[in-house]
C-alpha cells in the first residue's frame, strides 16, 4: 500500500491544557519543542523526515511519571532547516536544549536516526544521559537507503517499515495527520547521517541501556541492533516478534510499558 494520502500539511501539535510549547534558539538554529507532565525528564528523539508529532502515541502516557521532552531535529518539523548538517550538529542542539531548559539529566528515548543521535549524546555528554532506550536502532551506516523508498510526491509505501502482527490499517490509522516525508528533507538527513560509525565508542556508554527492536525491521535489521547491544555494557536488548521498523505506531502500548518499566527502575 502507497500511503501517500494519509499525510496532510503540518498542524499545530499542541497535546493539552497542561503542555507547553515553544522554540529554543541554539546559535542561529530554532529547535521546536514541547513539554509536558512532571517527574523525570524524558527526551524523545525522533527518526528521519519524522517530527515530534510521531511520539503522540508514546509520550502523553508517560506525561504521568516524567516531563516528557519531544523536539523536532533540526531539519524537520517546525525547526531550522539548514542547507547541510551533521550527527554532530544533532548532538549539539540536544544538549543546547537541555542547557537552555535547565534539565541536567534526562532519559534518552530514540527511534531509528534518533536513537543514533541518542547513542553519540551519550557517548560526548554522559553526565547528562540517565538512561538510554533505543527503539530499531544500529550503531554504523549501512546499505539500507530509506529515502528511496520516498516517491517525488513524499509518499512511502508503509508496507516496507511495518511488520506483519499489526494490521496495517491500524499503522495508516495511528499516522493519520503525520507531515509528508519531502524528498529534500531526506537527502539532506541522509547526508548529515553518511558513514557514521559508533561502535568503537559504544563502550563509551555508561548509562542503563533498554533496546528495542522488532525482528521483521528491514530499515535498521536485528543483527544491527544486536551488534549494538554486544557494545553497549551491560545493554538489554529485548526482541519483538511480528514488528518492523514502526514500533511508536506498531505496539506503542508495548513501548509505553517497557520505557515506563525500565527508565523507572533505573538509578
């Protein structure tokens, strides 16, 4: 299925009375963001050609026990566009962002190219990262180009990020409103994300690391996200059956669970 109809133009993301929402300005570069809850701080981080509207499924849940932090990377959503950036950029607009709000320590959560993000911020700014939960993740480039799946229109055929145990009608149904993945707004993430290579740093981390990881991801595949596990100390890698790349929009009631579980317990 060619989902290209299930994107509509960017809307307001405001998620309730008790969010607040608003833009740092890091150096030149406005990052879009929105808080909510109280506990915690937890940082959302999302994937390539997403925004922080791919977390309202997972983040409002977790509001009760954390102040849920969801920004849109530079690049995306209602932040800056640059012309060109890097990983590195990425990692030095989130800890601009917790500079800017005063947060010095947070859980980490990232899907796909955020959990990258998220694995080179704990690597540079350790005492900043209480916890870590990467969700279909990998450590190092690889030959897998999600962007070609991304026609001149902006649409995807879902069908290649999604595993088989959600109907994918329930997939379509919980991405209704997402904004359209522009084609630009791929090469240029793509580019920032090019030969990235972590693994020899992954040691590096010293924050409580939960992975999760579905065993039908053919974006970021499992023994991507296994051989991240094995570099990570002490990493728990937990494997889904029957879920692809979409975990926030596959099982999002299985991520709640486990993030709230985890980053709970974590000291």
């Amino acid at each position: 299925m060619s989902s290209s109809d299930i994107y509509e133009e960017p809307k307001s993301q405001t998620r309730g009375v008790d969010s607040m929402e608003n833009q740092a300005h890091l150096g030149g570069i406005d990052i879009a963001y929105t808080l909510e809850g109280s506990g915690p701080p937890m940082v959302f981080i999302h994937g390539m050609a997403g925004s922080r509207i791919v977390w309202n499924h997972v983040a409002p849940p977790l509001a009760a026990d954390f102040e849920t932090l969801v920004y849109d990377c530079r690049g995306h959503g209602e932040s800056t566009h640059p012309a060109s950036y890097t990983l590195d950029d990425h990692v030095a607009d989130l800890a601009g962002l917790l500079d800017a709000l005063e947060i010095e320590r947070a859980h980490i959560v990232g899907h796909s190219m955020g959990s990258f993000i998220a694995q080179a911020f704990a690597i540079a700014h350790p005492e900043h990262c209480r916890s870590l939960v990467l969700i279909s993740t990998r450590s190092a480039a690889g030959p897998e180009r999600p962007g070609r799946l991304v026609s001149p229109r902006g649409g995807i055929p879902i069908k290649e990020f999604v595993g088989t145990k959600t109907p994918l009608m329930t997939v379509v149904g919980r991405m209704k409103g997402y904004p359209r993945p522009e084609p630009e707004i791929l090469r240029v993430a793509s580019r920032a994300l090019a030969g990235f290579d972590l693994r020899d740093q992954l040691h590096r981390i010293q924050a409580p690391t939960l992975i999760l990881q579905g065993d039908q991801d053919r974006i970021t595949p499992l023994s991507s996200a296994r051989e991240t596990a094995a570099g990570i100390p002490g990493a728990k890698l937990e494997v889904l059956q029957g879920y692809g790349h979409f975990l926030h929009v596959e099982c999002p009631d299985i991520l709640v669970d486990r993030i709230r579980s985890f980053c709970l317990a974590a000291p």
